[in-house]
C-alpha cells in the first residue's frame, strides 16, 4: 500500500459526518499523555496528511476510535456482518475481527491526521466485502461493475466542520485508483435538516458532490447512491 498519498487544508465548512450513533462527547483518548503516533510529517496550520490504514498504523486507529470503538462497539463492522452477529460479538469481538482484516494487509480505509494525531476516518473496500449492502433494499448495487464502497466516516469532534470529510473522500479515490478501482461508491443522506451529525454516518451528499462523486440511483428520497468514475 502506498503511504501519503494526500496533503490538503480545508477548504469549506460542511457538516462531517461521523459513525454510529449515540456518539457526541463520546470520544476518549487511552491516553493524552501519549506520544504522538501517526505520519511523522507535520503540515502547515489547518493541513492534514491521509494514509491508509495498515498493521502499522492500527495503534493510530484505536487511538481516534476510543474505548467505544468509533461508536458502540462498531469497529467499522456493521456493513461486513449480519445483524445477528455484530450485535453479539460487539465491542471486543468486532475490534478483535477488524484487527484480524488489518492484519491480513486487506484495504480497509484512510487515515487522516492532522500533524501526528489521527482525527478521521472513512471507510473503504471493495463493495462484495460489506455483505449487508447486498441486502439492503435501498442501497443494493446498481449494475454489475465492480466498485469500491465508502460505507462510514468518524471525524474527531473537534476537527468537525473544517471540510475533512470531502478531503477524506479525494484521498479515498487516489488510493483506490492505486488498487486497480475504477468505481467509487458512496450512500450518503441527502435533503437531511437538523439531524445530528451521528445519524448521518455515511456522510453528506453535499461532501460527495464537493469531491467530485454524481449520483446514479436513489431509492429513496434522503439516500442517494453516488459515483465517481476514475479516469486512466
């Protein structure tokens, strides 16, 4: 996998999206007096650098995670699992299984961070890896090309609303575009007010449109599926 792959500072100040729900003033650090992990490279004031995650980097997402994993126990494994089984082995045993995916070098998202500290995530893979979108009735594919799914954001409370999310998104492309990927496929909310950022953890349209993504389908009326094509 290649390693820094995106530099940028914010550009707009977009509602982030974050995962799970029940989530605000939930985010613990194991420590605040650890030492930095993460790039080893710091940007100007209000940059980020972004790298996929690998074994190496799994300290960097415990770290942005917390003690809830993101947000009740998730571990960003409610999309690769039935219902059944993320609720019972939620919290270690889904940390455990994600670390296991890690491990094996399989893609699972980018990193973002701001000098040394990691303060986002978004979620990425090839779309067969996230079973429950095939039974979604809403979200289920829209043809038979292959994509690669976005399926979640978790953006530290306070690097919100700085434009991470749609900077998350142009770094998730260029990596996929590394991996052979010809589609990236997002399932953001969309004509969505006042709903807390939580409810709304596969992003916002509107950060989808910013980074170039165009809708191809929409089954309902707040959850449209999203592309973006990537050019030889």
């Amino acid at each position: 996998m290649q390693e820094g792959i995106a530099t940028a500072g914010p550009t707009d100040q977009s509602r982030v999206a974050v995962a799970g729900s029940n989530c605000e003033g939930q985010h613990l650090r194991k420590s605040d007096s650890k030492a930095p992990t993460g790039s080893g490279r710091n940007p100007k004031p209000g940059g980020f650098v972004f790298h996929p995650l690998t074994a190496e980097r799994w300290s960097d997402l415990e770290e942005l995670f917390g003690i809830r994993g993101a947000c009740g126990g998730c571990w960003c494994m409610t999309w690769r699992l039935a219902r059944s089984q993320f609720v019972r082995q939620s919290g270690d045993g889904n940390k455990r299984a994600f670390k296991r995916i890690v491990a094996k070098g399989e893609p699972t998202g980018i990193l973002a961070y701001s000098g040394d500290r990691p303060v986002g995530w978004c979620a990425l893979a090839p779309r067969q890896v996230y079973t429950r979108l095939a039974r979604s009735r809403v979200l289920k594919p829209v043809d038979a090309e292959p994509v690669w799914s976005i399926t979640c954001f978790f953006i530290e409370k306070s690097h919100r609303r700085q434009g991470l999310s749609a900077r998350l998104l142009e770094a998730a492309v260029r990596f996929a575009k590394t991996q052979g990927a010809k589609i990236v496929e997002g399932y953001p909310y969309d004509q969505v007010a006042k709903l807390p950022d939580p409810f709304v953890w596969t992003g916002l349209a509107s950060a989808f449109r910013k980074a170039g993504f165009v809708e191809v389908a929409r089954r309902s009326s707040t959850r449209p599926i999203m592309r973006y094509r990537i050019g030889r």
